[in-house]
C-alpha cells in the first residue's frame, strides 16, 4: 500500500494540518516508508482474533449522573487566545 | 548521618553542593528525618546544579522559586515531625504533566503559553507526600521520539560521553563536539537524574519513553502495568499505551517514587481500583524459587555482540542468586514494532485533534475556522508529529480502518496472549536486552528514514503493546564506557516482582557510576 500526492493532500486536510506543494513530495516519501514497514503485519493469520478493545480487563466504572464539578467559567477559558463573556471567539465557521 | 552537630558535619565536606546533589532519595529521606540537612538545602545545592547546567537543556522551566517555598513547608512539617513519603525530596517533572499555574508545553510550540489551571493526578499524588518541585523537564514533543530530538525547545545533551570524544564545555555555554542523545520522549528526565540535577523525575512511557532513555544514561526506569497509575492531566499520546513511572538512580528509589505516583483515580476509567502495595519492601525479596523467561525472538539480527554477553550475564546473575532460567518463546514479537506504529499514531491524531487554536494554545489567524485549524497545526506541530498525525489519520480513515488499524489491533490480542501463555507455564519475569544498541550520537539517526529512529524501540514497544509492566535496570558499560540496560517484563499488577528481580541484577552489577560534571 503507497500513497500518492492527491491522498497526502487528502489526509493533511482531514488532519486539518496545512502542507505546502514543497511539502507534499517529502510526506509522501516518510509516510510510504512507514506504509511498507507496516506491510509485514498481513503475514499474519488474524482469523478469529478479536481486536484488543480493553488493554487490562475490567468492568468500566459509572458514576452517578450528577454534576460535581464546574461553575468556574473563567478558569476554563483563562488560556483561550480570543474570548467574550466566557464564549472562545472564533472567525466565521459558517458561509 | 546522624550527629550532635549536623551543621558542623556539612559544613567539613569539600563541597557540600556535590554531596547533597549525589543523595540517593532514601538517603535523602534518612538525612532529613535525621535532621543531618534541611529540604531548603537540598532544594538550593539542586538549584545551584541545574543553573550550572543550563547547557545541557535537561529543563525547559526551572522553578527555583518554587522550590524554596515547596522545601520551607517540607522543613516546617518535618520540625513538627510530621511529613510524607517523599517530604523535602527534589523532583524534575516531565513536561508532559500539567502543573497548575506553571506552563506545560508538552515539548511543542502548539501549547504557547498554556498554564494549566489544575493539577495532574501523578503530580498531585507527589505534592500530597511532600515532595519539592525543581522545574519542567525537555521531552520529544508529545512524547513522540527516542533521541529528545523532537522537542520544540531543542534537543537534550547527554551528561554521558564516549571514551576519547571531543564532547566539552565551549567558552559560551554551549556544547562542543557531537554530544550524545539521552534517549526519549523522557530524555530531559534521564538525563536530569544522570547527571544529578534532581533525585528522580517523573517521566511517561507509550512504547519505551521511560526504559529507552533510562538504559541510554545509566539510570532505573519502570513502565508500571497500564492502569496502575492515572493518566488524569497527563498530556495524552496514545490512550491505551501511555503510562506515567519514575526514573531514578537505584531500584529502591524508582520503587519510592512509584508508590507515591501509583493509586486509584476516579477520573481515569483506565485507572485500576487496586491498592498501591509497598513496593520498596518488595525490593528485598530475592529471586529464588522465581522461573526466569528469556524469550528466543528478542535475538535479532544485527544485534551487538556486547548487548548479547550482557544478556547472558543477566541470566547468569539470576541463576546465581537462585532464580531458574528458561527458554520462552513470544512468537509474534516481531509484528509489534508495525502494529504500534498504527496504533500509536491512531490514537495521536485523535487526541490531537484538540490542539486547534481555539481554547489554549498557539493560534495563526485564518480566513474561516478550517483556515485557523490548518494554519495553526502547521504552525504549531512539529514534524515528527505531523507524520505520525498524518499515519494515524490514513489508517483510521474510511476504506483503510479494517486492513490497517482493526488489523494492528488484532496483532495487539496475539502478542498479548503470547506473554499471557508463558506466565501461565510459571514464568514469573522475562530478561531482555532494553535497546538495541547504546546511546548515539545526535543527528545519527532518523533524518533519512524515519524507520531508523523508530528502531530504537524493538525492545519495548511489545511491552506497551500488551499492557504489561516493564523496568530497565543498568547492568554495565560498553566498550566506548556507555551505559548498558536490560529489561524486565512482568506480570499485570506484579510490579513488585519486577523490583525484587532489578534489585538482584542491581546487586550484581553493582551501582553503575555516573558521570562527573564536566559540562559547567
């Protein structure tokens, strides 16, 4: 399995990570080395394997539905680059 | 240590900075209890090293402030006699952990200037027994590397030089000659406690972050079983791989530091309701009556022949001190190298994606929301990341999610199974070599074939891969005078077995001897 340029531009834009056209030659050659280091993993007979789901057993904990935490608005967006009464500000996500 | 007149004692030492710098933590404890030295002189002869230190790049923040005020409250509670587990003891952490109100970069640009404003749980649990904050150590960005290459801040210097290098001190504070890599993610941990710029460090391991560096620089370092310790605050790599240990100059100090580290959390689902043991008293056990596994795939091609004897050596120990030592077989060892390098970046791109510019962070102004996204991660991200945001994308991605990652995935129920078989045979621990070779130089590796680098972590990855507990212990040199490490894998939740069998390689091999500082 390689991957051509229009797919490294594909993924860097579902990974929402911008590449120059400088850029896309030199990914692709990095992610195919990994791509066919990774080829070796069809050797493998995995018929009737279950993917590892839980790396430890164990029953997930619950917890009541209450809340038990938060009314500290300002402590959350304290890091945020643009805010205004407590919301992030953001351009313009819809045309 | 004790004496009529403590001051008096201290002050007839040569250079009482040194000796206090090159304490063990259970002797520091002793000391303090016995009131040979403060918290607060422990604190300054650790911040007058680390300022002398400053070319080696271990620390990305000092916090000697801190420090002081952290070693006064220490030194008032120990006057009451009271204090914790670890009261009054210097600690580096890893920049991986949040520490409210003290930035946390994770080793990347992306976070700006993020100070988080709350405490991790591995942290937390340090605080709570007492122990003093020196700063935030340099780590490969997101925990992504094996050489702390990656970091945003620059690459860590080694304190470990080969025999007749060009490594010194420049006239301007900088380091001359191709010094060595510490290993990573955790190299400004290892490399901290190697050269004695605080008494332990915490340190984070998704695929050998801990043992890798901690073999490369002669120090103790343990992945303890995943969901021993709480990820809650800890900046999240790869969910089902990450676990949070210690690394330490001595067997008995990384078992200190874990029990503080260790326990239940709440707020990490992942986190095992067990209680913590006492792992220091475990130390003492001895091995015998314990079977020793020496699994035949760990023999790779192109392994050094120095590595291979000191394998051998570590058997022998064992069988010395009364261990039985068997031939086991781990047949899908070799898949586990590939299948982590779907899962481990799987995982990160996920857990990435919230590094966006919108709630902490860098932010590069865009023309809508995607524009801001892409920008700022390209901004932000470095490139060992990206690649591995970019692998972890494609296999998760629609077409590719059954033949990639659903694949990695099965491999990962496989090479558990393989541990799970032979401990059910009455294997109590398996021997391994930590790395493949011994420290490299910086630059030497990776800048061709990304494969190279990821290399490094043949030995360990298995061990994340099935969510087993894992510790490097330093069992000698190599010819050029490097430091050696062998590895140890034990059973889920048994991280007091592994303790008891370091500690016997750690009696064998004697304490190994860290370098002098030769970088102020």
């Amino acid at each position: 399995m390689s991957v051509d340029e229009k797919t490294v531009r594909r993924i860097a834009h579902l990974a929402r990570i911008a590449v120059t056209d400088a850029e896309v030659p030199h990914l692709q050659g990095e992610l195919n080395a990994i791509l066919s280091f990774v080829e070796q993993l069809n050797e493998v007979d995995v018929e009737g394997v279950e993917p590892m789901t839980s790396v430890t057993p164990m029953i997930m904990k619950k917890r009541e539905d209450g809340v038990t935490d938060g009314g500290y608005a300002d402590k959350i967006v304290q890091n945020a680059p643009a805010t205004e009464d407590n919301f992030f500000l953001v351009p313009k996500v819809i045309e | 240590m004790a004496g009529t007149c403590p001051a008096m004692t201290l002050k007839q030492r040569s250079s009482p900075v040194t000796e206090l710098t090159h304490l063990t933590i259970a002797e520091a404890r002793d000391g303090l209890k016995a009131k040979s030295f403060s918290a607060s002189e422990l604190a300054k002869a650790h911040i007058a090293a680390i300022e002398k230190a400053r070319a080696l790049n271990a620390y990305v923040l000092e916090t000697p402030e801190k420090a002081l005020a952290m070693a006064k409250a220490s030194d008032d509670r120990i006057a009451k006699g009271e204090g914790g587990a670890l009261e009054g003891i210097p600690l580096g952490i890893k920049d991986l952990f949040c520490t409210d109100g003290t930035t946390t970069t994770a080793g990347s640009k992306i976070l700006g200037n993020f100070h988080p404003p709350y405490e991790s749980t591995v942290t937390r649990n340090l605080w709570n027994d007492g122990a003093v904050m020196l700063g935030k150590l340099n780590l490969d960005e997101f925990a992504m590397g094996s050489s702390n290459e990656t970091s945003a801040f620059g690459p860590v210097v080694s304190p470990w030089r080969r025999e007749g290098s060009n490594v010194g001190a420049g006239t301007s504070g900088a380091i001359e000659g191709n010094h060595l890599v510490p290993g990573g993610s955790s190299g400004g941990s290892a490399a901290a406690v190697a050269a004695h710029l605080c008494l332990g460090a915490t340190a984070t391991d998704t695929g050998g972050s801990i043992r890798q560096p901690a073999a490369f620089t002669g120090t103790v370092g343990i992945k303890p079983t995943y969901g021993r310790v709480s990820r809650w605050g800890t900046v999240a790599f790869a969910s089902s791989l990450d676990q949070a240990g210690p690394i330490a100059r001595t067997v008995r100090d990384a078992a200190i530091m874990l029990r503080s580290m260790a326990g239940p959390d709440a707020k990490d689902t992942t986190c095992a309701d067990l209680p913590v043991p006492d792992f220091e008293a475990a130390i003492s056990r001895g091995v015998k009556g314990l079977k020793i596994g020496i699994p035949k795939e760990y023999r790779v091609d192109g392994m050094s022949p120095e590595i291979e004897q000191l394998w051998h050596q570590g058997a022998e120990w064992l069988r010395a001190a009364g261990a039985e030592v068997v031939e086991v077989s781990l047949p899908h060892t070799k898949y586990a190298l590939p299948a982590y390098y779907i899962v481990a970046p799987a995982e990160a791109s996920s857990n990435l994606a919230r590094y966006d510019g919108v709630r902490y962070g860098l932010r590069e102004n865009g023309k809508d929301i995607v524009d801001l996204y892409e920008k700022t991660r390209a901004a932000g991200f470095g490139r060992e990341v990206k690649r591995r945001i970019m692998i972890g994308t494609y296999v998760l991605s629609a077409g590719y999610y059954d033949a990639y990652y659903v694949r990695a995935q099965k491999l990962r129920t496989l090479i558990k199974r393989d541990f799970e078989e032979v401990y059910a045979q009455g294997v109590h621990a398996i021997l391994t070599p930590a790395t493949p070779s011994a420290a490299f130089g910086i630059g030497e590796k990776g800048s061709g074939d990304p494969v190279e680098m990821y290399l490094n972590d043949i030995f360990t990855v298995t061990v994340n891969m099935a969510g087993l507990p894992g510790i490097a212990v330093p069992a000698g040199l190599d010819s050029q005078g490097l430091p050696l490490g062998l590895q140890l894998i034990g059973r889920a939740f048994d991280e007091e077995t592994l303790f008891a069998t370091a500690q016997a390689i750690e009696d064998a091999a004697g304490r190994i001897k860290l370098p002098q500082a030769w970088w102020a």
